[in-house]
C-alpha cells in the first residue's frame, strides 16, 4: 500500500523556498576621484603608433603631417607602455591614458617609453622579468585634442653631489622570443628550436663596460622521455664551467622541464657572442631556449644622446659623464609619472643625489633622439569614462556585435537592467592603454564598482573564446578563424595540475597591493560569465537560446526534476559527495524531484569497446531528453566524455536533442576546457543552438576529489535556493557565493560557461494537493493508503507566490507519481569500488497530464499493480 504526500509542484516552475541571504559585500574602494570624468579620447585626432624598445623616442614632423595633424605643437603624447597590468588594484595605478611629458624641438616631439618587460628587483639586487603575456607590441597614443600644460613635477632627487660617488651601474640585456607553446597550458611561451640545429649563437652588444666580467642567466624547456638533456654554454667561444643546473631530468607526467643556469664569463670587449649546445639522450619532443639575461657593469656615460639607467644607490650621488647644457634628467621609476631630475653640472659631469630605494632614470639629450616610432593607426573618439555604471557589461569583438545587443535588450526587458555593450578595443584604449589585457576589463569594472555605492556593477558576459595562446604564436590559434578574446592564464605551464585559465581575477575588485594581492584568497564582486563562441553565426544562435529559455520557457513537469550522477570506484567518494550534494540541495529546495543515477547502483557490462553502464546511460539519456532543470555530476571525464566506463561520449554530445535544457556543474576534470585548440564537451553542448546545456560550471583543467566536494556543497546551499526578494538566485551570484565562502586554488580551475544573469526558473506558486478520493487531506492530515491497481481521484488547486488561489490560471497539470523511497545497496565495482547504501526512490509509477481550468484541476490515478509493499509514502510531482 502507497501513502501520498499532497504537496506537489506547478509545472513550470520550482515552490518558493526558506531564503538564506549572504553576499559578497562591497569591494573595497577608491576615491571616485581616482577616476577621470571625461577619457582623454572624448576629443581631437587620435593615432596609436608603436615603439619597440625602453628609451627616449622621436615622433618626427614628417610622421605628424602625415598623420593627418597640421599643427606639430598642439600635438601630446599618451598612454602606459606595453607592460602588463598590475594584478594589484593599488592607488598608483593609471587610469584612462595619462599625458606623458614630451620636448618640442625642430626634428619633431621627444618622450619616454617603455616596452612590453617588467624588470623587478630583489632584495639581494638580482633582476627577473615578465613578458607581456597578451600582446607583443607597446603601443602609444598620440593626440591634438585641447590640454592644459601639465607642469612636469620635480623628482625628490638632491642636486647636491655627496662623498659617496656611483659611476656605474648594473645594466641588463634581454634576449627572449615567443615563438612555440610548449603546451596549451598556461602562459609559458618558448623560443628558437635546438631539436634539428643544436648549436646555436646568440650575439649582445655590450656598450660602455666598466668591468672584466659579466653574468648571464639562460633559461631552456625541454621534454624527453628515458633520458634527459644537457646544454653546454659558451661565452666568445670559451666554454663555461658546467653547473648541474645545466642538466634538464626526463619527463613523466610534465608537459615540459625548464632549467634556469647562471654564469660568471670574463667580458674584455663590447661584443659578446653566447653559445648554446644541447645534447639529450632517450626520445626527445621539445628542446627550446626560453630566454637569455646578460647583466655588465656599465658607465653611467651619455655617449649617445640618452642614458637610461636604473639601481638602488642608497645615499650614493651619481656621476654622469658627457653632459652639457642641453641635457635632461628624467625620473622614469612610474613612466606614467615622469619626474624632472635637478642636478648640477660641473664640466661635462651632471652630479645627483637619488632618494632612497629602486629608481629608474633616463638622461638625454632631446637634439640628439633619433629613435623612430614605427606603425600608426587611426583611433576614433570615445569615452568610457563618462558612462553611468551599469548593472551589466556585455564585451564582444564588433563581429558579435549584433548578438551582444540581442542578449543587452533581452536582460533590459526581462530583468530592467542597464546593460553596456563594449569592444575589447574600445575598453583597452581606456584601461591598459590599448594593449589585449584581462587587467583592462578588470579596471572598468574597478571604475564602475567604485563609483557606485548603491547599485554597483554585478554580472560580465565575455562573449568570445579565449585561448592558452593570446598571442597567436601557434598554428593551430592562427589558424583556428577566430580572435580569442583574453583570459587569465596561471603562469605555470608545465603540468596539468599546476596550470590553469579563469575568469574569476576580472571580478576580483579589492583595492590591494603587490604584496597582499592573493588570487586564491581574493573575493569576486562580480560574476563574470564566458560564452566561448567563434563565430558570429554561433554568437547569434546562442543570443536566440538564451532568449527563448527566458522569455519563451517550456513548461513541464521536468522543470521539477534534478539528475544527480555519481562515477563508481574511488572507494565511494564520488556517491558520498553527491549524497552530501543532495542532503544540501533538498534541506534549501524540498519539492524538487531527486533522479539519483550512482553508477556503482547498476551491472557493469564487459563489452569488445571496454566496460559499460548501458542501463545508466540509457537512463541519464532517457532523463536528459524528458528534461531535467539541473544536473550534478561527481566523478571523472575528459574534455571530450564522462568516467572511463564512456557514460557520455563525444557522439552523444554532438547529438543531443533535448528540448528541455538543463543548467550542468561537473566536479570533473578537464570538460570545460575552453582554451585549448580542440573544442571540449561543455563547449559544444553550450553552444548547441537547439539543445544541451543553457549554461555549465566545470572545469577547465584537472581539479582534486576532496576540494571538489567543498565546492559542489556550496553550489549546493545556493543553486536553488531563492534570494532575499524570493526570485531564483541568478547563475553569477550561485557562483559568486560558492568560491567566495573559501580560500585555494582548485576552485579558480571552475569556469561559469554561461550568461550569469540567468536564473534557474522559479515559480509563481506551487500545486496543491487538496483531496484524495474525496478525503480532504489538507484539514485531516491524512494521507490515504491505496492498494495495487486501485483508482484516486486526486483533486487540487493552483497558488499564487502569495499562497492565494490563482483563479486566472488556465493550463495544463503533468502529474508524476513515484513509488515510495527504498534502500539501495551499491555493486561495489571495480578494483576500487566500495559497497554503500543509499535511499532512492527509483521508480516512476504513472504519467498523468490534465486541464487547469480557472485554476483548479482533478485527475485519475491508478497504482501499478507491482510496488514496494513497505508502507513507505509515495510521490506526487507536478
């Protein structure tokens, strides 16, 4: 016999449920006034050019006229070098493009600019640096907009000369190429090939040299397997003393092994040659050259016009030689902040004292700037900063422009939200001074947050694919027809494991330094979603999915069933994640039905293919094609399938047909994978224009068991649990809530392959359940206990959110009626599997659909003649 529970769901939609409140807070901010009213780009001509080097530059008159400007004088230069931007959000840092100072003489316009390295110093005076990872280029923006003479500030600098005089200084040489990926995994980018040629020379000028002896660094990638390498490193012919950082072990598990070796050589002239010589043994796949540093002691001698040199002096005065009346000294330390050094002359020595700490200088003469800018390009007018902050930002090359603005209007529509549609360009002429730069879209939404205290910026839609190669040095990206939009890629690259691409740093909004920044600790603000789309055809099918999910939602009783699946092996851990997943989601969503589909549950097949689950998986297909609303998978996958039993494969994936789409998160590895040459699962089935998923939350690389399980219990607590004003909880803010409520890295390898302004769909009310063969169950309490091929008659009503009848309401009702819940004991699978026990209730006993009329409804039921006969309740869901 079957007892009822008379509570039941609308159809459409899931029954309001206990609302927990928690949220992200606001980031800490900077002063509005930080912020620029108006883009320098708002008026005038404006051209980019391009320079190549650190130093001293001559933007000619030719170039200017040519350019389109007629008046060489009312001409400015602007903008912030190739340099990445700063993962911290600090004070210092620029906004929109700052005015550089520059000199006017007869050739034309001389100023300051920095290439695309970083150069940072240690404690101990030892250099390292960073390549732009974006763009190889630095660009620069030249203007004849309307500006105030910006007086050039005077450095802290003493221009009285002290006991202690510097002469020299360490300068440093820089040798680097990006040319292959050594894998699609991370920023590591490496140069020429020692594979074929595997003696190779580098030449360095040296000019200026003060001292015998130099130092260089080489760092060189290599993959062999049973065997290892070994380079053999020269100097202007003179083998060096070998070291065992020369040696390179053979790889297992890495993509690739690097080695950085440092050497002392004697130097006696300005030119030096660097040979490298490799040799391996076992079977090699990768041998490159990543980079080689060379640091001199150089004369702080202006022989050739400038002079750019850099150190701690620490209370020592300089001495520069070779100056005259006409020389400058500017304080480069911030080339966004330019400072006039003060220094007296005696003869042709200019004599300083610097303030303490690192300083950079440059020391020119502006008659003697020769160097040419390369490249210009035409900008138009724009201006950012004069926006209002939004609710939304959409960012979409100009070939998605059309979709872009489809999704803007169906969110200003469906939810009221002020919603901007930009360029990756136009945000990187205002942010990261026109270089490709996840910093860029991370600034503006900075500016915007920090702007508005009461209705602050809370969702980002990248709409483009990204990829491990932004600088398109690879074949397959050059060749792929599309243009990645940027993501944040770890610097690591050389195992799976450590490497790994997000999102999340762009709604990372806190003010901090380079000291405290921590990316695995820092809390989003905004929810940044990625739909990985190449084309305009896919950008436009995706836009009419989201659009027909929302404003045109299929109704049914599967809005009411979520599918939970849990991988076999492992001891349980995945079955004892998923049933922790479900206790979370049913004590925050009670009235939703549970498909639990634990795949030790069910005979595993020996087949001429490998082992099976072929009645899990016609079950998991069976339910995706009925439609569930979310689903939860636990266990292992690829890029391209689930668990090594192929419980989803790629032929499945290409095919789905379900009408009904479901919202998937996978604590799996790698099926999100979203920046590699190949396109992965979770791709293809969000993308799908008809069918799939509306939206994913998996990784994109490998992630660890017992991390996920933290994670996906998050997810839990927030994925249908309503917000405070008892609407869904949007996708962005689940995300949100999830990775901010704790601190590692595991969770940055999660990506939101979704919109994440959608919500999950809720109900306007619910249905209940009034009679059972003319009892009234809701005044008795009551349930009535039915025999075996017995009729009810089951009577109900509609409500609204309010708990008020829906009399207006006139549809359709699909009734499920499921056998009571029952114990379930695992098979124990495997070399690693374990035998547990679950509650499930796994059987659907009848499918009934009936008229709504004026809000009411009535249908027949008739139990099966075979059930549990364990007096246990049975199901209702509607």
């Amino acid at each position: 016999m079957k007892r009822f529970y008379p509570h039941i769901n609308l159809p459409a939609i899931i029954l309001g449920i206990l609302s927990i409140t928690a949220g992200t807070g606001r980031a800490l901010a900077l002063d509005p006034q930080h912020y620029a009213q108006n883009s320098a780009l708002s008026s005038g001509r404006w051209m980019k050019i391009k320079v190549s080097s650190t130093g001293m530059h001559l933007v000619s008159n030719a170039d200017l006229k040519a350019m389109g400007f007629s008046n060489p004088d009312a001409v400015n230069v602007y903008g912030t070098g190739g340099r990445m931007v700063r993962e911290a959000l600090a004070e210092d840092m620029p906004d929109d493009l700052p005015l550089l100072p520059s000199v006017r003489t007869p050739k034309g316009i001389v100023f300051f600019a920095t290439d695309n390295v970083t150069w940072t110093r240690d404690g101990n005076g030892l250099y390292s640096h960073i390549l732009n990872p974006y763009c190889a280029e630095s660009i620069y923006f030249i203007s004849d907009r309307e500006q105030e003479n910006k007086e050039l500030a005077k450095a802290s600098a003493s221009p009285v000369k002290g006991n202690d005089i510097a002469t020299a200084f360490t300068a440093r040489l820089l040798h680097e190429r990006d040319i292959q990926a050594p894998s699609q995994e991370g920023r590591l980018l490496l140069g020429e090939d020692f594979r074929s040629e595997k003696s190779q020379r580098f030449t360095f000028t040296l000019p200026g040299s003060v001292s015998d002896h130099a130092t260089m660094r080489v760092a060189f990638g290599a993959k062999t397997t049973n065997g290892s390498s070994s380079l053999l490193i020269s100097a202007n012919g003179e083998r060096l003393p070998a070291t065992s950082t020369d040696k390179i072990d053979g790889c297992s598990s890495e993509f690739i092994k690097t080695t950085l070796t440092s050497k002392t050589f004697t130097q006696t002239d300005e030119k030096l040659t660097v040979g490298i010589d490799y040799s391996y043994s076992g079977a090699l796949f990768t041998a490159r050259l990543d980079y080689i540093e060379v640091f001199y002691d150089k004369s702080l001698s202006l022989t050739s016009g400038e002079l750019h040199f850099y150190d701690r002096f620490d209370g020592e005065s300089v001495e520069i030689s070779g100056c005259g009346q006409n020389t400058l000294i500017w304080d480069v330390t911030d080339p966004c902040e330019v400072k006039e050094v003060v220094f007296s002359l005696e003869g042709d020595k200019a004599f300083f004292t610097p303030e303490p700490g690192y300083r950079e200088y440059v020391a020119f003469d502006p008659s003697s700037i020769s160097r040419a800018v390369t490249r210009s390009v035409r900008v138009n007018n724009q201006d950012i900063h004069s926006m209002p902050s939004p609710d939304m930002l959409i960012v979409a090359y100009s070939e998605y422009a059309e979709a872009a603005k489809k999704i803007a209007r169906l969110h200003e529509e469906a939810d009221g939200f002020n919603v901007t549609v930009l360029t990756p360009e136009e945000i990187y002429n205002e942010f990261s001074g026109g270089h490709p730069d996840v910093g860029a879209f991370r600034k503006l939404l900075k500016m915007w947050h920090d702007r508005n205290e009461t209705r602050p910026i809370k969702y980002c839609l990248l709409l483009g694919r990204g990829s491990y190669d932004t600088k398109m040095v690879s074949s397959g990206i050059r060749n792929a027809g599309y243009r990645p939009l940027p993501l944040w890629q770890s610097p690591e690259g050389f195992t799976e494991p450590t490497a790994y691409s997000t999102d999340d740093i762009i709604g990372m909004l806190d003010d901090t330094d380079e000291n405290t920044f921590n990316i695995n600790a820092a809390l989003m603000h905004v929810a940044v979603g990625r739909l990985p789309v190449t084309g305009a055809k896919e950008a436009n099918e995706v836009a009419a999915k989201l659009e027909k999910y929302i404003k045109n939602p299929r109704y049914g009783a599967w809005r009411n069933r979520v599918m939970l699946i849990a991988d076999d092996q492992d001891n349980g851990i995945h079955l004892s994640q998923t049933e922790d997943v479900y206790t979370r989601l049913k004590a925050n969503a009670p009235h939703y039905h549970y498909e639990k589909l634990y795949l030790d549950a069910y005979p595993l097949v020996s087949t001429s293919l490998g082992l099976t689950y072929p009645q899990a998986k016609e079950r998991m297909m069976r339910l995706f094609n009925e439609g569930v609303i979310y689903t939860n998978y636990v266990g292992h996958a690829s890029a391209s399938s689930w668990t090594h039993e192929k419980l989803l494969t790629w032929n499945d994936i290409i095919s789905f047909s379900n009408p009904n789409l479901t919202f998937y998160y996978g604590a799996t590895c790698s099926f999100g994978t979203w920046d590699a040459d190949n396109i992965s699962g979770a791709e293809k089935l969000v993308l799908n224009p008809e069918a799939g998923f509306i939206g994913a939350i998996c990784p994109s690389r490998t992630v660890y068991i017992s991390e996920n399980g933290v994670l996906n219990l998050n997810m839990a607590q927030w994925m249908l649990t309503p917000g405070p004003d008892g609407e869904a909880t949007r996708i962005g803010d689940v995300f949100i809530r999830a990775k901010n409520g704790y601190n590692n890295a595991n969770k940055l390898r999660y990506c939101l392959m979704s919109d994440p302004a959608i919500r999950i769909p809720k109900p306007a009310g619910c249905v209940v359940v009034e009679s059972i063969n003319g009892t009234d169950i809701l005044q008795s309490g009551e349930m009535p206990e039915l025999k075996a091929l017995e009729k009810a008659s089951v009577k109900g009503y509609i409500t609204n959110a309010d708990g008020s009848r829906a009399a207006g309401f006139n549809g359709t009702v699909t009734i499920d009626l499921f056998d009571a819940e029952r114990v379930v004991e695992t098979l124990g699978n495997g070399s690693e599997g374990t035998v547990s026990t679950y509650n499930d209730r796994q059987s659907r006993l009848a499918t009934v659909s009936t008229k709504v009329t004026a809000g009411e409804w009535e249908v027949s039921l008739t139990t099966p003649a075979e059930t549990d006969n364990n007096y246990s309740p049975a199901r209702i869901s509607a």
